[in-house]
C-alpha cells in the first residue's frame, strides 16, 4: 500500500465510527483558555486518537467511545458567542474527526485576531498526501504536527517534543507567542480537579494525584 492509500485508510478506518453517528464530531472538552495559544482561546478537546505515543499527555482522549457529541454547527455557536480572539483545537487528534473541515471552514468565517492553532498527531508529509487532511490547512493559522516522542520531550513553548514542527499558514500569530512559557490553569469540574496548558511537571505524578489533565 503507497502512504496516500496508507493515510487515507488510517484516516478513513478512525472517522467511519464518527461518520455512522450522522457526522457529529466526538468531543472529549471544551472550555475558555489564556495558556492554550496567544489571546483569550477557546480550547476544543476532540475525542479519540489512534496513534497511541508512548507516555501521552492525554490518553483519556484516545478512546473513540461517544462522549459529548456535537455537529460542526453547534460548536460553532458555542464558539461565536464566546468572548475570544482565537481558537485551539487539540486532542485527541482532531484531524481524525470527520467533519473537522467543516468546523474549519464555518470558524474561519469569523476571522478571529489571533486565529485558529490545531494540534495533530498526523506528520505534515502525512497531511499533504491525503486530499482531506491537506484541505484543512487552508482553514487554520498554526499547526502543530507530529506524534509526540517521549526521548524527544521539551519543556518549553507549545510543542511536546522535538520533532514536531510549528508551521504557520498566516501572520496572525508570531513565533514568539508560540514561545509561552509552560503556565497552566487550574479548575474544578463535577469534584474534580483538572489541568489544562503545558504543564512543567511530570502528568503522569499528576495523573496519580488523580487531576483530570486536559
Ligand atoms: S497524537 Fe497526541 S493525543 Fe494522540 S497519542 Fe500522540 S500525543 Fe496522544
């Protein structure tokens, strides 16, 4: 099988079970965030990834079991009557959404100051042999690329590890802006307590301390 068929039938494999749901996007969180990109963010967690990275940051979103599902429409809602000037769709990987492009093309509508940041675990090569994936790059302003590597951990700045690249589609936002030290936000949830941003401390000892990391 070439890598386009290779992408394709990983991408297709993974969203047929979110196609069969009518194409409502499976969504693991959302919220309103200052440490998720530059700006006050609204933060979209997508639900369910395949890749499985070893000592993931997050792997409550790896299972594609329904969770809080939602057309591209209603996030949209929420999304435009959200006081913000950008938007970060993580995960999970949301490239492996189905109806991602449509959220993409009806957020772009909005023209938001300092755009849309999508993190995925797809590699950008991986991104520009499949039609859809590729598509989607015409709707956002920074990606974040790449399975997370555990040897290759950094601790500064948005990214997890070494090999995933920043790449920017617009001027919306600056490289330094990416640059943001490690903060997070702290919040409480059904008696819970979670974590969002890029903490510098280990989340595996936060896991075990029982915080939710978003
Ligand atoms: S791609 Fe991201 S969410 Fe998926 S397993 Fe890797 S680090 Fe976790």
């Amino acid at each position: 099988m070439c890598e386009k068929d290779l992408a394709s039938t990983f991408y297709n494999k993974h969203t047929l079970r979110i196609s069969r749901l009518n194409k409502l996007m499976n969504i693991h969180a959302y919220s309103i965030s200052k440490v998720n990109g530059p700006g006050n963010r609204f933060v979209l967690w997508t639900q369910g990834c395949s890749k499985g990275c070893s000592e993931c940051f997050n792997p409550l979103t790896w299972s594609f079991k329904e969770n809080i599902l939602l057309t591209p429409e209603q996030i949209f809602e929420l999304i435009k009557n959200s006081d913000i000037d950008g938007v970060t769709i993580t995960g999970g990987d949301p490239l492996e959404q189905e109806d991602i492009l449509s959220l993409l093309m009806l957020i772009s509508t909005l023209d938001l100051r300092k755009g849309v940041i999508l993190f995925t675990g797809y590699s950008i090569d991986e991104i520009n042999k499949d039609f859809l994936l590729r598509k989607s790059l015409s709707y956002i302003d920074v990606l974040i690329d790449g399975r997370y590597e555990k040897d290759k951990k950094i601790s500064s700045g948005l990214r997890g590890s070494e090999n995933q690249n920043i790449l920017y589609f617009s001027d919306k936002i600056k490289p330094d802006e990416i640059m943001i030290d490690q903060e997070i936000e702290v919040g409480m949830r059904d008696d819970k307590i979670y974590v969002t941003g890029f903490p510098n401390i280990s989340r595996k000892i936060l896991r075990e301390l029982g915080v939710i990391i978003k």
